[in-house]
C-alpha cells in the first residue's frame, strides 16, 4: 500500500523567518462529498476561488439554513478553521460554504449545469461553472458564472438574481444596466471599498459596475496584445485578462499575458511585472526584470504588497511596494508536498484565487490538488514556533496506523469528526502502532502530545 505521510507542529524556539502551509479544506480526492460533516474531508473537484467572509455575516446567513446552524455551532473537538470561507467548486458547478468551526454546507448550485433560479433560494439554482468570488460589506455574494457569461449574487437571506451580463456572449452595452450588456468568459472578479465592482473579461477587457448598477469599461480597446504603457487604459491593448485585485485607494491590478500591469486612479496604465517570457525566474530583484506566468489570484495586505497565484508555475508570490519580487509558497514542482512545512519548500498544483485575512494568513484555491491551502505570515522572533514533523501512515487505513515522532510520543488522542474522543493512549517511545480496526469507517482527527492535530481515513 503506498504511504501517504501527514504532518503536525513540533514545537521549538528558533530565530528564523518562515511561512507554514497547512491543507484547511478538502481531501485531496476529487469529486463531491462531505457536506454537513468537516471540510477537512469532503471531496472537491478543482476549487477555483474562495473568499472570507471579513465581515461575519456567517450567523445571518444560517437563520435561513435550517439544521446546518446547529452543524455549525456544534463541537467539532477544537478543529475550527477560524473563519468562514465560500469556495467555488468549479467543476461540481456549486458553491459550498465552510463555517467558522469548519462544517462544509453547499451554499449555491444544484450540481446540475445551467441557467436557472434566480429569485429563488441560491441552492435550488443552476450555475454553468462558477468561478471568481466576491462578498460585499452587505453579505451579498457575488459569482462569476463563467460559461452563462453573467455575474449572478446571492443576497444575505440566500436568494439568487443575476447581477451583470445575460444579453450576449459578446462585448457590449457601455454605459447602460449591466443586466443589459454582454459579457464572454469572466475570469475575475473584485470589489472596491465603495462597492464598485471590476472584472476581468476573457475578450479583453476590464469592465466596472457602479453602486447604481451601470457597466463601463476602464481598460482594453478591443484588440489582442500586451500594449500600452503609460497611455490611458481605456486604448491599451490587453491579452485575455485573469486575475484582478483593487487596493484601498482604487488602483487595478490585472494580469495580461505574461505581465502584471497597473491602472492608477487616474486611468493611465502600466507594467509593474513581468519581462513578456513564461518563467518563474527573478526573486530578489525588481519585478519588472522577472519573468511569471498565467495568474489568476491577486490580493492587497495591509501593507501594500501584492500577492498573486502563478497558475501555470504553482507559485504564490508577492511583489513588495519597493517593487522586488519573491516568492510565498511553492516550490515550482507541480505536485502535493509539504504540510505542516515551509511553504517555500511545498508543492502546490495550479492555484487558482487566493484571499487574506484580517490577521495576515493567506489561502488559496489549490486548484488541481481538489483543496484549500492556508499559509501563516512569517516571524522572525525567537519565541516563535517552527514546524517539524511525524508520520502517519499508511492513510487510509483499514487495521492499523503507525506514528512515528521526532521526539519521544507520549499521549496519543483520537477524534471523530464530530469532536468525539475514541482513542486516548499513553506511552513513552519515538514509535507506537495502533489497532484501528473497531473504528467506523471514516475521518478522524489524531493529537501527538497535546499538539496540534493532522487526520487520517480509516477505510
């Protein structure tokens, strides 16, 4: 049986600066399952966007979900995730919903491909591949739902409407309702602090809608390219648009090419990344001489710096307001590795959009890898803990579970997903084999002395 090794926190003082990456949603198995149960172990199949929901409209929105409110308020041993995120889960044409505790609902979508509900209850709906997302400080819910070429929105109390777009597939209808205009594939979406919302259209174009609901355009002139600097946005050339991201004072950021560019808020546009090369080459130097590759996530921090996710070389990486580039996450291998490690040295498998939190951790649509990944700001205090591992294996497991540890285990716990303990043994050695076979089928949660907990699956 092939070994899958989890990993978990050894803690240590060590003066040094780092960043640890920890799966937060999703078990790595594509395909649709888990809901009303733990996120950790549902089933997902190429999540392409998350958000948080900064202004905690969680509780709102479960007054109108009938049992799931008391999912999520139930006790799930500790194992929160801290915030309630939305997740586009792409290919299953459904947005799902994980709580603060970490409970995973479905939120929109019936798993049916289509156009239908609006006005109804957001579950009962039909989305065609929903992508980006946005939330706005009302809790409305904003989805591009790529192939119907509209953004749809789900208001506080769960009911759909269809925001922008739905007259063609083509560009159109400046200056008119948005509902009115037509729109190709969105690619991204973003909102300001006034509530305008932007986004990125596969034709070309970067597109608004104001708070009274009118569409313009603000950057692309209808032709293919990467051309135009230091010219007005409006006559600059942009080639299929991905990732978006707007800062606190109104500037645009989007993605064309192999390039990252500029819209201050006066409508010039310009480079800030990128030489026009595919490559991931260039950390520690200015952004404009290194080469990146398709991005499809921007977000702003609190200090400025812009973060993206290169989609084609599984990087995260951010560009600093002096301009140097680095990298946050990501080796550059595609592949799965590296929880509970540095997030430098992991390998994630086309991220997708990634979000912030209001205390600096950075998630991401860990696209290709069917999970949510969460990578925690750096340190450089010597207080501060850094990640080592143990192992256990083999995962899943139908009898028995080997935990090896870097230090002596002394106290191993085991959770069901319902916080429940089933297992508690004391021993004093680096190994211990233990006999799974009397559990139920399914995910647990396993603590090594009092740390924090990785999971298994018992088959």
């Amino acid at each position: 049986m092939k070994k899958i090794l989890f990993y978990t926190a050894i803690i240590f003082p060590l003066v040094s600066f780092s960043q640890i990456i920890t799966t937060i949603i999703g078990n790595g198995v594509r395909g649709f399952s888990g809901d009303g149960g733990h996120a950790k172990f549902a089933s997902f199949d190429g999540p392409n966007s998350i958000v948080i929901d900064k202004f905690d409209y969680s509780s709102q929105r479960l007054s109108s979900e009938g049992n799931t409110s008391q999912l999520t308020g139930g006790d799930t041993g500790g194992h929160s995730i801290g915030v309630t995120i939305y997740v586009s889960d792409f290919a299953n044409h459904v947005i799902r919903k994980i709580s603060k505790s970490g409970i995973v609902t479905t939120y929109a979508g019936t798993g049916t491909i289509g156009y239908d509900g609006d006005g109804g209850p957001a579950t009962a709906a039909q989305l065609d591949y929903p992508g980006s997302l946005a939330i706005d400080k009302k809790g409305n819910l904003y989805v591009a739902d790529v192939h119907n070429h509209r953004i749809r929105r789900i208001s506080s109390d769960g009911i759909i409407s269809t925001y922008a777009g739905g007259y063609t597939s083509v560009y159109s209808g400046d200056g008119v309702p948005a509902t009115n205009a037509g729109l190709d594939r969105i690619n991204s979406i973003k909102l300001d602090d006034m509530g305008n919302l932007f986004m990125s259209d596969q034709e070309g174009y970067i597109r608004k809608v104001d708070t009274f609901g009118i569409i313009t355009t603000v950057a692309g002139c209808g032709f293919y390219g990467a051309i135009g600097d230091s010219i007005p946005a409006t006559t600059a050339r942009i080639l299929a648009p991905y990732g978006i991201a707007v800062d606190k004072i109104g500037n645009i950021y989007l993605c064309s090419q192999t390039y990252i560019r500029k819209i201050d808020i006066y409508g010039i546009i310009k480079t800030i990344a990128g030489t026009g090369y595919s490559g991931d080459s260039g950390d520690g130097g200015p952004a404009t001489a290194a080469s990146i590759g398709s991005v499809f996530g921007f977000c702003i921090d609190d200090k400025g710096n812009i973060l993206f996710a290169d989609y084609s070389k599984s990087r995260i990486r951010k560009i600093a307001p002096s301009g140097i580039i680095s990298t946050v996450a990501g080796n550059g291998i595609d592949g799965y590795t590296g929880d509970g490690g540095l997030a430098t040295a992991a390998q994630l498998n086309s991220p997708r959009e990634i979000d912030i939190d209001s205390d600096g951790n950075l998630y991401t649509a860990d696209n290709l890898n069917h999970v949510v990944r969460k990578i925690t700001p750096g340190t450089s205090s010597i207080n501060e803990p850094v990640t080592t591992i143990f192992k256990v294996y083999p995962n899943p497991s139908s009898d028995f579970l080997k935990i090896v540890g870097v230090e002596k285990l002394d106290r191993i716990r085991i959770y069901n997903v319902s916080g429940q303990e089933v297992f508690n043994f004391k021993i004093n050695k680096f190994e211990s084999e233990i006999n799974i076979s009397d559990l139920p089928p399914g995910g647990y949660f396993i603590n090594v002395n009092e740390l924090k907990s990785t999971t298994f699956v018992k088959r």
